[in-house]
C-alpha cells in the first residue's frame, strides 16, 4: 500500500531490514490527566500484553515538569490498591511521597523519567503523545498529537471546522520547525455528536481519525439521527476523493483508555493500529502512519495487506473455531449522488451528517475465508477492506459486537493522480518529510 511517489524514495532511505508489523496503542490517558493509574504502570501493561509501542495521550499536557498529586485524590480517582500496586512494581525508591499541609502527596513521574525503564530497543516504544483538547460552543474537539515534541495548548476558533484546522495548523507548524514528523488525528467524531462526516471531508489538513474508539461513551454505532462513524469514514472518503479533489482520511483504532482497575468504563484493550515499518522508532512508526501502512483492529490480525495497483489482498491470521467474512466497501465514480439533510421533528437539520445514497460506501464484494481478494474494476474512487470475525473481542465494548480490523482505503491514488503526484493547494505537506 506504499505511496506511488514515495515508496522508492523510502526504499531508499531505509536499509535497516524487511518492514514488519508492530503493534500500538496511541489514545490512552493517566493521572497526569483524567485517567486513573501512573503512567509507568499503564505502560507496563501494554508491555506484558504484546503491545509494540505505546502513546499515552494525556488532555492538553505532556508528562513534564514537577507535578504532585494529593495520595488522595490518587485514590478517589481510581482504587485504594493504585499507590499499593504503584510500590509494588516499581519499588519503594521510584515512588516519591512529600507531606504538604497534613496531607500525603505522590510526585508523578516525567516521560523522560520512566521512559528508560520500559522502552527497549525493538521490543517496546514510548511515543510522547497530547490530546489537544479543545471544543466549540459545547462540541468536544479533541485531536491526537503523536510524537509531538512540545506542548500545545488548544488553538480554539469560530466554527467546528475553525476549530479543527487552527490545532492541526499548530501541530504541522511544530512538526516543521522542530523537523520530526508528528501526526495528528482527529478523535472520537461521534463523542458529544460533535464532528459530522462533511466536516471531516472539508478540513483538509486532517488525514487520520478514529475509526474505532473503545471508549464506551463514543457513539460507535451512531443512532437514527446520527451516522455511525464507519459510514462517516465513507461519506467523508467519498466527497474528498470525488468532490474536493483530496486524499482520503485513513482510520485508527484506539483505546482511549482511563479506567485500570475495574471491567467497567475506558478500559484498555480494545483498539490498536497495526503498522509497518522497518524498525521500532517514533520516527518509522509516524512516517509509516502518514504512508497509510497501517491497520486499525479490534481483535483480528492480518499476516499481509497488499495492493498492487489492482488487486488488494489480505492474509488474515487463524484462530481456532473462528471464521472471518471480509466485506469490500468502496464508492463507484458515477455513484448517485443525492443527499437530504436528517429531519428530526419537522426540522430538516443541516447540521447532522446528511444521508446519502446507498451508492456511498457500497459493499463491492463480500468474502469469507483466509485470504479474501478484491480486484478492482477501475472506476472505484477508493476501496477499503473490513473483516469480521465470528468471535466477540476480548474485551467488548457493546453486545454481539465482533472483532474486526479495517484497511486503509487504496485505490484512490490512481483517481486523484496527477493532483498527488504535484500536491494540492489545499493539503499541507507531509510533515517534515
Ligand atoms: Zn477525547
Ligand atoms: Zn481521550
């Protein structure tokens, strides 16, 4: 799935060996925000559970600088047994108390702190990460910073789309002054009901998002007013490519996790990207993202995502007693393109995503097996694959859910063409490329 232009140029570059997967979690939260548990012990567990790399994405801070937290409060926010466990993994010495006015403190510990204690070359990845948590009116806007270098404070602005594009702005403008990649990606867009699929489509200097958010409080599934996310990717997809001349939005998989010691809540778990690349930095792992050499799961494994131009193939691993069926979605040139806005109570309500044709995001073919193929017919705008599973994930976020993982969406190089290969005025360049 390597970028037409960009594939020999990285080829190149990159002698360190075959790409390989590494697998990461890149939305999860600490007490250096509102999450529950020291960040060292949230990354512990990612570690003992096959995790690549980590990102622990905190609201509006990096885990920098001096900050105490009352024992407390520690406490109130997760369970009794957190400073216990805290002690018991990583030793009486690491953790640091004070008193202050009668009151037990724990200092949490800095990235640059705990990082060495963790991360081991080619086995295990800390990724500095911030969710820049911003909104309009009451429209939660929260957009993932990975690999940013310094904090950034939430850029506000007059509208949902101002909003987006004045924070993504500022992470491209760090990643070009500071010369390291830093991808952004837009969180959760059904949380609060707060991003809609043609607003996704028009801030064009967006090119991630959260296919899939573990978080319970998300809106997944959307309801009868509002689209799913999955059919949000669609839509937004589907009017970049035909209407607007722009590359495609690719989706992520998250945790977005908070809660560490109880089943219930932001649990992590539950959605991760799968990314190739040719070795284990945050430099590889944020160029392959912007390459699209990724995958978004909830619980199935592919062994190889391959698309030559024509064919776009997928290995998918076996588990025992589990069947996996794989629909092909894609939007045809030519599709109908009416479109109404939603009417709630005699209200036609523009401001919700539109309904479209069935056209959008059509199932082009359905598989089941292994290693499902879809050859394309050459008047697709783009076309992306979603396996299922017959199986519950591990860790389920609602009832009768399966496990699923999702391809980026590709064939939509060869339509824009000539647009990608000399870039458009209105996409951003890849940052620090
Ligand atoms: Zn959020
Ligand atoms: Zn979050």
């Amino acid at each position: 799935m390597g970028a037409l232009l960009g594939a020999a140029i990285v080829l190149a570059a990159c002698s360190t060996g075959a790409p390989r997967w590494f697998r990461g979690n890149l939305h999860t939260h600490s007490l250096w925000s509102d999450g529950n548990d020291f960040p060292e012990v949230i990354a512990r567990w990612y570690k003992e559970r096959d995790y690549d790399f980590l990102g622990i994405s905190d609201h509006n801070t990096l885990h920098a600088g001096e900050r105490w937290m009352q024992v407390d409060q520690v406490v109130r926010r997760g369970a009794r047994v957190g400073v216990k466990r805290y002690r018991e993994l990583f030793g009486r010495d690491w953790v640091e108390m004070r008193e202050r006015d009668g009151k037990q403190e724990v200092r949490l510990r800095r990235l640059d702190e705990y990082r060495p204690l963790l991360e081991q070359p080619g086995q295990f990845l800390l990724i500095q990460s911030e969710e820049i948590t911003d909104a309009f009116e009451k429209k939660p806007i929260h957009i993932n910073a990975t690999n940013v270098q310094e904090k950034i404070t939430p850029q506000h602005g007059h509208s949902v789309r101002d909003v987006m594009r004045n924070n993504l702005r500022a992470v491209h403008a760090q990643s070009k002054r500071v010369g390291e990649p830093i991808v952004p990606h837009l969180n959760h867009p059904n949380f609060g009901w707060a991003v809609t699929a043609e607003d996704l489509a028009h801030v064009l200097e967006e090119r991630f998002f959260e296919v899939y958010n573990g978080h319970p409080s998300v809106h997944q599934l959307g309801d009868e007013l509002h689209a799913s996310v999955e059919r949000i990717w669609d839509i937004a997809n589907t009017l970049r490519i035909a209407e607007l001349d722009s590359p495609p939005l690719f989706g992520l998989a998250t945790d977005d996790s908070h809660n560490y010691f109880n089943a219930s809540g932001s649990t992590p778990g539950r959605g991760w990207v799968m990314v190739r690349a040719r070795e284990l930095t945050a430099r590889a792992i944020t160029n392959a993202l912007i390459d699209g050499e990724f995958y978004a799961s909830s619980g199935v494994t592919l062994d190889a995502v391959q698309f030559d131009g024509r064919d776009l193939q997928l290995r998918i691993r076996p588990r025992p007693g589990v069947t996996y069926r794989t629909e092909f979605r894609g939007t045809r040139r030519g599709y109908d393109r009416s479109r109404q806005p939603v009417e709630h109570e005699g209200k036609a309500r523009a401001d919700l995503t539109w309904r479209y044709s069935a056209d959008v995001g059509a199932v082009l073919a359905v598989v089941e097996g292994l290693a499902p193929s879809y050859r394309l017919r050459g008047d697709e705008l783009y076309v992306r694959a979603v396996v299922t599973a017959s199986r519950a994930p591990d860790n389920p976020v609602w009832e009768g859910q399966r496990a699923q993982a999702w391809t980026q969406p590709v064939g939509w190089r060869e339509t824009l063409g000539t647009v990608m290969l000399h870039g458009h005025a209105e996409v951003p360049p890849d940052p620090a490329r």
